[in-house]
C-alpha cells in the first residue's frame, strides 16, 4: 500500500509539473482569477481554461467522485496526495463550483442514476454553474420556515415564491432549490428540486453589499414549470438532503480559514506598509505578535480541517463537526483581513485607485462581516455545537 501510494506521489508530481501552466501557480489575487465554469464563463485568462480542461480529462476536478460521474475515482488517500501536491507547487484550484462543493455530494448520496448521469459529469467538467436557493426574506436562520409553493400540475410542479441571498444567481445556469409542496408539517412539508435558470418565470436583481460588490441576489419564481422527474429524493423529504447539503456547504465555507490563495499576503502587505527592524523583524511589535497569534490558530485549525476531511472520509466524522468548522474558520478569515486593514493604516481604506485594485482591501475586508451569517449564523452553529456535540441542556 505505502509502495503503490509512493508511486501515485511521483506520478502525479509529474503529471502536474508538466501540465499546470505556470500563470496558474501564481497566487489568488482578486475575483478574476477563479474559475466558476458555466455556459458562459468569463476567462481573464486562456490558461484559465487550459488548466481546468486538462484536470477535467483525468477527473481531478472532482477526484474523488466516482468516474462515471465524471470523477478521478481516487481512493482518500490518493485525493489527499493529490492536494497536498497541488498545494507543494502553488497549483490554484481548476474549477470552483457549488456543484461540487454542494449539490454534487447530495446528488451522489440521494439522486437517481439518471440525475447522477444527468449533472454530476456537467458538473465535474465545468459546464453548468449552479446557485443555491434556500434562505427567503422570512426564512433565513429558520430555514423550514420557507414558503416559496410548488403546486402539484401532475407531471410538473408550478413554482412561485422568492428567495434572498442567492449567490451569484445572476450568474448562474442552474438552480437547487427547497420548496414547499405540503403545508401539513413544517419540515416534512418540503422538497428539493433541480431546474434551469434560463425557465420562463425565473428572474434575479442583486443586492449591493456595503463593500460595494453584488455577489447576493434576490431571486423570483412566477409560475415556473419544475417536471417532476427533476425532484431530488422522495416528496416532502427535502428536509433531509438539505440538511447533508447544509454540512458540506459549512465544510466549504470553513475553507476560508486556510490560507489557499498562495504566497502569505498579509505578511507581505504588512512589511511593505510597516517595514522591517534591524533584527528583519516587522518593525511594529503589537502588529508582529497578533500577526504571530493569528498564524499559530490557522496552523492549528489547518491541521484540524485534515483530521476532520479524514474522519469525514472514513464516516467517522460527527454530524455537528461542520458547524464547529464552520465557526472557526469564518472567524479566521475576519481576523485574517482586519489584520490586513491594521497593517494597512489609512492607505487601506482607500476604495477608488487603481494603486488599490480599486479597494480590494478595504472591499474584501467589508465582505468577510457575511461570513458569519451565510450557510448558517455563528449563533446557530454555537447553538449546534452546544447541544450536540459539547450535550450542554437546552
């Protein structure tokens, strides 16, 4: 076994030394430089598109999907040599996607063979972007408060409703989408259904966040024609694929607490503002020692994110470890970026320049205050970790 996974390491360093073209191992810097996919992707570069077309050809977009779903079939420890070779090399991420951080793992777990067929390899070779319809204007941390109908037309659902916070539904070719379709119990009233954004009826307006970006939108169903064929899982049990999609979306949204974009911006940006002492220190001592604290917790959460992605592998992992995850990370990342406002000074809060990326900073930092509320509150996932995992009394 250590033999055959040696030999996996040395292949695959190879493969990726010789196709990630170098543009892609240059660090993350602004929004342009993820790769979303879709019907019509927006490439700031060719090597955008090279990149992920080659790593779709062998399925490592999506590694550890099976590979007739379009996946890589790698066992967990091969996908976790996988990254950590990416990771060794400063390879960015080919394909980002909510299909394959969200519906994708739902779809394995509670989709029918010809959903699998249908989405999962769209999915994995970045055809269709999808976006996430839960959260409604009186249904946001009480989820199955939701009142978006679906009434039954035989063959077909006919959906009206609206949802909130749907990102990048504006951009998106597809939707996954909770509706109700029984007003007899509160959870056990709804479904969870796949449909087209381009359907007659469905329209989406974005919603100008104070860092002056729009990723969220306010998305409306008027008499939108779902068939049937497209319900993920039984009639009024869309309770129970929303609550597995929920856990790998707060998994995804724990990510924010790593460092993943390449090179260490923070310090980088701080020496460049502050500058270094004579002993090559950063000159400012309070800056350098939460700067200090700060590394030490992302180190300490990086090494719990790989035992957790290795319970959760093995089927080991609590249902509540998500929520915990979650918490932690999108802490992180708001520490993370009001270390770099601090270590900015006035010149971060500039917001139209071109010297600032026209405010990235200050604009990113602005953008991190959802990271508490989206995919679930950081009350609600305290509340979680409470009752199931520390068992305190309600």
């Amino acid at each position: 076994m250590t033999q055959d996974l040696d030999t996996f390491r040395r292949e695959t360093r190879a493969w990726l030394e010789a196709n990630c073209p170098a543009t892609m191992r240059e660090p993350i810097r602004s929004e342009k430089d993820i790769v979303w996919g879709g019907r019509n992707p927006d490439w700031a570069h060719p090597d955008q598109k090279l990149w992920m077309d080659r790593m779709a050809t062998r399925g490592w977009t999506v590694p550890d999907w099976p590979t007739e779903y379009g996946g890589g079939g790698l066992s967990p420890a091969e996908t976790k040599i996988l990254r950590e070779e990416m990771k060794r090399m400063g390879a960015r991420t080919p394909l980002n996607s909510f299909g394959i951080s969200m519906l994708g793992p739902a779809l394995l777990k509670y989709g029918t063979e010809e959903q699998k067929l249908e989405h999962l390899p769209k999915i994995a070779r970045g055809e269709i972007r999808w976006c996430q319809g839960y959260s409604e204007p009186n249904a946001g941390s009480d989820l199955a408060g939701l009142q978006t109908w679906a009434e039954d037309a035989g063959d077909h659902y006919v959906v009206n409703g609206q949802k909130v916070w749907t990102s990048y539904a504006d951009k998106a070719d597809w939707i996954f989408c909770l509706v109700r379709t029984s007003k007899e119990a509160k959870q056990g009233g709804i479904s969870f259904v796949l449909f087209d954004m381009a359907s007659p009826g469905v329209s989406t307006k974005p919603i100008l966040l104070i860092s002056g970006y729009s990723p969220f939108c306010e998305t409306f169903f008027d008499n939108v024609k779902v068939p049937k064929s497209q319900r993920v899982h039984e009639e009024n049990k869309g309770w129970d694929v929303a609550k597995y999609l929920l856990g790998h979306e707060r998994e995804m949204i724990s990510g924010m607490g790593l460092d993943r974009a390449g090179g260490n911006p923070l310090i980088e940006g701080a020496i460049a503002t502050i500058g270094l002492d004579d002993q090559g220190r950063l000159a400012d001592p309070i800056l350098r020692a939460q700067i200090a604290l700060f590394e030490v917790r992302m180190r300490a959460f990086s090494a719990m994110s790989e035992r957790f992605l290795d319970e959760l592998k093995a089927s080991r992992a609590h249902p509540a470890q998500p929520s915990m995850m979650k918490y932690v990370g999108t802490e992180l990342n708001k520490q993370r970026h009001e270390l770099i406002m601090a270590a900015g000074g006035s010149d971060a809060l500039e917001w139209e320049s071109e010297a600032s990326a026209k405010g990235a900073k200050p604009r990113a930092w602005l953008r991190t205050k959802a990271n508490s509320i989206e995919g679930g509150t950081s009350e609600i996932q305290l509340n979680i970790v409470a009752k199931r995992i520390l068992e305190l009394p309600g």
